[in-house]
C-alpha cells in the first residue's frame, strides 16, 4: 500500500490590453478554469486511508472596448474561498472526539429505544404540564421546556416503540450475520453546517468604477463509518433461533446492564448539560458492548463546498463589453482514519446551537421568574 498525489490542471490562461491615447498602458493576464488535485492511497487496503480531493472552477471576466481595451481582465480575481477558513483540518483532539461519536452512534449494542429511561421520565411528565406560571413569559418557557423534555421525546419513544417490531427483526438480522460471521460496517451522520460571509468590493477601476456585492456561501457535512464484529470468544455463534430473538429483544430495548447504566445517567438532573461539555453520554454508548463485539477501521469522512456569488452594483458604460460573469466554486472531499487514541472523549467548549441557546434562555427565565418581586 502506497500513497500518490495526482493533479489535473484545465485551467487557462487569458491576456488582454489596455490603450489610453493609442499607447499601450498595461498587459495582464488571468489563469481560470478548471483545477483538482487528489492524494489517495493504492495497493491492498486493509485498514481505512486517507483521503483528499480539492476540485475547483474558475471564471474571470475580461472588458473590451475600441481603442481601450482587448479582453483585459477586470482587476478583481480573489478565486474561491476554501472551506477550511470555517472548518479547519482535523487535529488529534478532535479526532479522538469524531471517533468515540463514531463509535457511539454505530454501536450495534445501542439499544434503540431505551425502555428503563423512557419509563423513568414517564413519571414526570404530568407535573411538566401543570403550574403553568405567574406570567406570560413564564408559560412561554415552561411550555417550550415542556415541548422539549417531555412531549417530544414522549412522541419519538412512542413511534419507536410502535415500531417496535420492525426494530427487532432489523436487530435479527444483524444478530444472524453476525453469528454468520460477517462484519458489519455501520455509518452514522455527524455534523451539518452552513456559513455565510458578504463583502461590498470593487472589482475595477481603470476608465470606469465597477463595484459588486460578493457573497461567499460554504456548506459541510461529515459522517463516519466503523466495522463491527463479534469476538473470538463470543456465545453468539452457538445459539438458537430462540435464544437469538430473546439477544434482540433486549438489546433493541435497553434491558440490560448496559441499558440500566445509561438510564441512570439520563435520569440524572442537568446530565444533558453536562453531556453539552463532557461527552459522559457518548463515552457509555461507545462503551456498551452487550453483545459483545470488537470495532474496526473507523473512518471520518467530511465533503465541504464554496460558493461565490457576485450581485453588481450598477452597470459599465455600454460601449464596455464584459465577457460573461465571475464563477467561484471549490469542493472539498476528505476521509480521515481516526481511532479513540485517547481513552475517553474530550472535554469540549462547544458553540451553542440555536436550539441549545432557546433550551439555557427558557431555563433561565423559570429560575428568574421564582425570584422576589419578578412576575
């Protein structure tokens, strides 16, 4: 197995002229076109390689015009933002955190709806819907808290358990290739992000100003894969169809130690807190092995696009002719082999989401509503 580099340059270059008084005054070119550079690996692949290709498209206008210019570019040609100004390169912390989310969210032992949790919080679900409040403020957070905690997750358990059936003959099957011997190869979604950037530039000023709106819009998605299979001393291979569908029905519910664990956890007060900063909740479903399985070639994969958009303000004086319009793209597609080099995922300080912020916001105005003199 060895790495190669490979480049496949269209790309172009364009010259023009620019006159004043019958003397040429400048001569300038512009390279545009299309570009992409790839590093790959070859050879036999038996663990996850990295992986990096950069793919651009370029188009710069040029100006004519008789007597003054012949195809001269305009003086504007910055070429397309690359994403990783808003989401850099992975480095080992961040690695090490992609990995245990990895392996949290593709652990075939997650169960899929943990029944010891559901039913725990089912308890407090009616005092959630009473004492309404003081205020109109204070029923704006208290039913934004109660659609939050309680309603919502209240309808996705019930839609899950409904399905409940379905869920357990998916876990079936798994179970049976994984007594069969197969591994599976589970993926999971990651993060999904959008960035957006607008500038007012002035893309010339030789003989006439031109200036222009220039919106940069960059997107992300990152996702991640890992191998699952049963170890070498697994009872897993030995059992019947019947015992089988008992390991599915458990393990598809949480009915276990595993699930009793993670439980506790969740009913704990302000864990979903603490998990905003500790990731303890990613580290115990990473760490659920109830089926006992061992993890494999864990890969993260991220693919992130730029585009520029130009919206001019005003127009050139008719007798100047631009060729066409600016064009700015780049994506970006990288694979990345992480591993958990480190035994528990990282503290982080996270931005908060918008729905993160609305969660502390509507928390904080019942804790300020109880306060002497505050209706």
């Amino acid at each position: 197995m060895s790495n190669r580099s490979r480049v496949n340059d269209g790309r172009f270059s364009e010259c023009g002229s620019y006159y004043a008084f019958g003397q040429l005054q400048d001569f300038a070119c512009i390279t545009h076109g299309p570009y992409e550079s790839c590093f790959d690996t070859i050879g036999e692949r038996t663990t996850s390689n990295v992986f990096d290709l950069v793919r651009t498209f370029t188009h710069f206008p040029t100006v004519t015009c008789p007597n003054e210019f012949v195809g001269y570019p305009l003086q504007y040609h910055p070429g397309p933002d690359d994403p990783r100004g808003a989401w850099p390169a992975y480095n080992l912390a961040s690695k090490n955190n992609a990995a245990w989310e990895i392996l949290a969210k593709t652990n075939p032992s997650v169960p899929d709806v943990n029944v010891l949790s559901y039913l725990g919080e089912l308890k407090d679900i009616p005092g959630t819907f009473q004492d309404w409040g003081q205020s109109l403020l204070r029923d704006v957070a208290r039913g934004f808290i109660s659609w939050r905690w309680a309603v919502r997750p209240l309808v996705s358990d019930l839609a899950k358990l409904i399905k409940f059936q379905n869920t357990v003959n998916r876990r079936m099957m798994m179970l049976l290739a994984l007594r069969d011997g197969r591994t599976l190869r589970k993926r999971c979604s990651l993060v999904r992000d959008t960035s957006t950037n607008q500038t007012f530039v002035q893309v010339h000023g030789i003989r006439f100003t031109l200036k222009a709106w220039r919106r940069v819009v960059m997107r992300t998605e990152s996702w991640g894969t890992a191998e699952w299979k049963l170890k070498s001393d697994s009872k897993i291979p030995q059992l019947g169809f019947v015992p089988l569908e008992g390991l599915a029905h458990s393990s598809a519910t949480g009915i276990n130690s595993y699930g009793a664990l993670q439980a506790a956890w969740e009913l704990t007060p302000y864990s979903w807190l603490v998990d905003w900063f500790s990731n303890v909740g990613t580290c115990l479903n990473a760490c659920n092995n109830a089926l006992g399985l061992e993890w494999g070639r864990i890969s993260l994969m991220r693919t992130s696009t730029s585009v520029s958009t130009y919206v001019p303000d005003g127009t050139p004086p008719p007798q100047y002719q631009l060729s066409g319009w600016y064009v700015e793209e780049m994506t970006r597609k990288e694979r990345y082999p992480v591993f958990p080099a480190i035994p528990f995922p990282l503290p982080t300080l996270p931005l908060l989401t918008g729905k993160q912020m609305s969660i502390l916001g509507a928390l904080a105005v019942l804790k300020a509503v109880k306060a002497p003199g505050i209706r």
